[in-house]
C-alpha cells in the first residue's frame, strides 16, 4: 500500500509540476519574458544594417500584437458572458410577457368565436350550432359538421331570437339589393353624366349651305383671328381632303408648327371642342384607351377616349379626339381594335365590347354591354420622329392619311370670323358632291396606270387597294376646297406610296431615284409633282 501512494504522489507531483510549468512558460512568454527580450533587441541591434534594423523592429512590433490581440479577445468574450448572464432575468420576464398575450390573444378569439355562434344561432331554424371555443386551437382532431353539430335541438324559448334573426336577414337582404341596384346604377358614372347633359342640351343653329372651298377659308380665318395661328390654305386643304379619305389623320413635322393645334382649333370652329389624349410610353393595349372593369369595385374605369367615343353617339357634328404624341407607344399595339373596327364595310358593325352582359341601370347608348363606334368621329394624332419614339409601321400608316407640317405660314391680317356650325351630315355631302362634281380625269387616271406599271417594274411597289379608294375620295374633296387635281395626286403618291421607299434596300434606292424622278417628269410635266420630287431627293439625300 505504501508502494502505491508513493507512485501516486510522484504521478500526480509530477503532473502539478508540469502544468506549474505551463502556466509559469506562458506568463514568461507574454509578460515577464519582454526583459529577457529587449536584452536580446539591444545585443544584436547595433551591429546590423538598415535593412535588419528594420526587420528587427517589426519583428519586436509583431510579437507585442499577439498578446495584446489574445488579451483583448479574452476580455470581450468575458464581457460578452457577462451581459448574457445578467439578460437572463430580462429575459425570463419576456418570456412571460410573450405567454400572456398569447393568453389573451386566444382569449379574443374565443370571445369572437362566441358572437359568431350567438348571430348564427339566431337566423333560425330548429338546430342550434354550439359554441366551438378556444379549445378547437388545440385538438389534434379536425371537427366535422356531425360532431359540431349533433344532435342538439334548440328550445322552444328561442323563439323570440329567431324572430329578430329574421328581421335582421330581412333587412340585410334589402339593404344588399339596394346596393347592388345602386352599383348597377353608377357602373359607368362619366358615361352617365352625359346621359344627364343631353337630356335637354340644344344644338345651335347649323349652317348647311357652306361649301368645301368657303368652309376651308372660313377656318383659316377663324384661327388667325380668334387663336392666333396661321396656316396655308394647302394644308387645311389637306387636312379636310384627309377627313374624307379615312377617320384616321397623322398630323407630322418638327415641333412648333402647330400639329396638336390644327386639330384643336379646327374642333372649336366646329362647335364642339376635341378631346384631347396624352399617350404614355406604357401604352399596349385596348384598355389604355376604353379603360377595363373592376371586379372589386363593380365599377368601369372610364377614360376620356371612351366618354368622348360615347358622347359622339349624342352629337350630330363632327368629332374629334387627339391621340397626342401617338407614337410613343406602339400604335398597332392599343388602336389596334380601333384600326380593325374601321375597316369594317358596315357602320353597323362598328361596335366595341365593354362589359360581357348588360346591368339595369347602364348608360342609355350602351346596348349588351357595347358601344357603338360613331362614324361622326374622327382620330387625329400628332408625331414626331426623334429616338424617345417609335416608328409608325405601313400598317398604321395605310389606314391614315399623313399629312406634314414642317414650316409655319407667314402671319396675316384679317377681321374676326366666327365658328361655322355644320352636321356631319352635310359635311359628307359635301364630301360625295365633291365626288360627283370632281371626278379624277382619264388623263390623270392614265397617268397613274403608267407611274404604277413603272414602280412595279423597277420597285415592285403598287398602289394597293385601299390607296386607290382614299385616292378617290381625297383628290375631289381637294379639288372642291381649291386645290388642283395633280396637286392631290401629288401629294396621295408622295405620302402613301413613295414612302414605302424608306423600307426598301439602301443602294438600289440611291441608284434608281434619279430614273424614276425623270420618268414622272416626262409623265406629269415638269415640275407638275414638287411634293414626290421632294420627298424623292429627301429620301436619297439621307443615303
């Protein structure tokens, strides 16, 4: 036995010794050794080069940070358990903070849940639904109609509490159909005002014997004196030709020449002022223009394109909306409807969706929950041709008549002229006894045949079908307002037919324009076609 203690005083004096050791080396190392140190730094320091002296240095510089480094992440870890520590208690107390709203968070829905059951148990019948509390939070087993509601019949005294249920459901369901005849009433709240309007609205008194050529001067008369703005008569010319060509006009050139103002003033001349639309670049489609119905609402959100395209049904003059800025967004893309709607033969068939089916109490012109697209109306839209728009495709450009504005008329003098009241009534007759009165000649039409075979030939380009009918319908209407019958077939081939150029291969354009400049001088007579020449020498100066 004492064999042993001997052995195991020697073990365990030997293991004490050791760790004596240990903890004697390290406070040596980090503490009491820095004398030993610097006895060392100095004995070496003065023989040694520049070089060495400053390795000396941050040698001596490395070894102090690495005990500073462990002593200061040894303080913050005791700080660290220290203030863990002393949370502790805060944290018990939240603890139970957290347990007592939960308490009565679970309280509130029992409470809710028992109202619940009371408002259902009194809109009648025999059966009574008993009161599921907050217990159901908590059961590992879903309940079920039957084991919810057994059984249980009510008792003869809850008579009293069915008659009120009664009431209450009685009153509830008048006051749900109200609200739903009163949804049904305003669904359409803009379109309805102008129901309101033109109940006892008086037209004025319209002057039905004007012709083209005073109708044209008159207005070139009424924005000089009234407005301010001067135009020349060819472009009014243009624009009242355009009208009767298409429901579609294109108002294009630099800014400043007066594009949104034309068709503004034009519709104050008339008596019944545009409509005027800003398009957004986040235009794409039909709903940008004729607004969409909120099924959360039960309403429409109407813009001003549809109320102006509703209010034209009520109007027996011209009118007119301004797409402002059209291109900005892709026009194919939100009038796309609108193109395909006016194309249509028919004005019977011009008819826009709104809503699936009809509601008591919507607007009178509405029929099923359509609008009729009113051939009194026409579409005016500005352009303009820089990079923040995009480009207007053959498509758009087929259906419209372009008209340009690149430079502003000079100013002139003249007395006041007043609005000229007219119904689109006889402006078309205006329109179709200009066809009458100033058919194309053979002459012209002969010529055309020969510029057509010429640019199939060298281009193939043609004049396609719905170029030949607005030619039709805007060389006389251009004639009547005093225009000449080449000059309108000038400017029909300079805007819907050589502008088909810029799409087409850029060396053989350059190559061909001079031919084809000779060939219509030698056809129409020189300088009989300044608006294609020009747009010719245009069109190959940008190459």
């Amino acid at each position: 036995m004492s064999d042993f203690l001997k052995f195991a005083f020697e073990l365990i004096a030997q293991v004490v010794y050791n760790l004596s050791a240990v903890v004697a080396a390290l406070i040596k190392l980090f503490f009491t050794g820095w004398l030993d140190y610097f006895t060392i730094f100095r004995t070496y320091f003065g023989p040694l080069n520049i070089i060495a002296k400053i390795l000396a240095i941050l040698l001596m510089i490395v070894m102090a940070v690495i005990p500073i480094l462990i002593l200061v992440i040894l303080v913050r870890k005791w700080m660290l358990h220290r203030e863990l520590k002393m949370d502790s208690a805060d944290n018990s107390t939240l603890y139970k903070e957290i347990g007592r709203l939960n308490k009565q968070v679970l309280d509130l829905i029992d409470e809710k849940n028992k109202i619940l059951a009371i408002k259902v148990n009194t809109m009648g019948g025999t059966e009574r639904i008993p009161y599921m509390g907050a217990s159901a939070l908590t059961d590992d087993v879903i309940p079920t109609v039957e084991n919810v509601t057994g059984n249980m019949l009510i008792e003869d005294a809850a008579a009293s509490a069915e008659t009120v249920g009664a009431v209450i459901n009685a009153a509830a369901v008048t006051v749900k159909s109200n609200a739903k005849d009163d949804i049904h009433t305003h669904r359409f709240p803009k379109l309805t005002l102008v129901d309101e309007k033109y109940k006892e609205f008086v037209f004025p008194e319209f002057d039905n014997d004007i012709t083209l050529e005073q109708f044209v001067e008159n207005y070139r008369l009424y924005a000089a004196s009234q407005s301010g703005l001067y135009y020349s008569p060819e472009v009014i010319r243009r624009f009242v030709a355009g009208m009767a060509a298409s429901k579609l006009l294109i108002l294009e050139g630099i800014s400043g020449t007066g594009k949104t103002s034309l068709p503004h003033s034009f519709s104050r001349f008339l008596g019944n002022p545009a409509t005027m639309v800003s398009v957004q670049p986040s235009y794409r489609d039909r709903t940008e223009l004729l607004g969409y119905f909120n099924e959360f609402s039960k309403r429409f959100n109407e813009t001003e394109f549809l109320r102006a395209l509703y209010e034209a049904n009520y109007r027996v003059d011209p009118s007119i909306v301004i797409l402002d800025e059209m291109n900005l967004a892709r026009i194919e893309y939100y009038f796309a409807e609108m193109l395909s709607i006016l194309e249509m033969p028919s004005k019977d068939e011009w008819v826009l969706d709104l809503v699936p089916t009809a509601w008591a109490g919507d607007p009178e012109k509405l029929e099923d929950g359509k609008i009729h697209v009113s051939d009194t109306m026409w579409y005016v839209g500005t352009a303009n041709n820089d990079d923040s728009t995009f480009t207007i495709t053959d498509k758009v450009y087929d259906r419209a008549i372009p008209i340009e504005l690149n430079e502003r008329a000079e100013p002139f003098e003249c007395e006041p002229q007043n609005p000229c009241y007219v119904t689109n009534e006889h402006l078309q007759e205006m329109f179709l006894r200009a066809k009458v009165e100033h058919p194309i000649s053979d002459e012209t039409l002969e010529k055309m045949e020969k510029l057509d075979q010429y640019l199939q030939t060298r281009f193939r380009l043609a004049f396609g079908n719905r170029i030949i009918k607005q030619m039709y319908d805007f060389i006389p209407v251009y004639v009547a307002c005093g225009g000449t019958e080449l000059g309108g077939m000038d400017y029909i081939i300079a805007r819907k037919v050589l502008k088909k150029f810029e799409s087409l291969n850029v060396n053989f354009v350059r190559d061909e324009i001079k031919g084809l400049i000779e060939y219509m001088e030698k056809v129409f007579g020189e300088g009989m076609m300044p608006d294609s020449e020009a747009y010719l020498i245009r069109i190959q100066n940008l190459y």
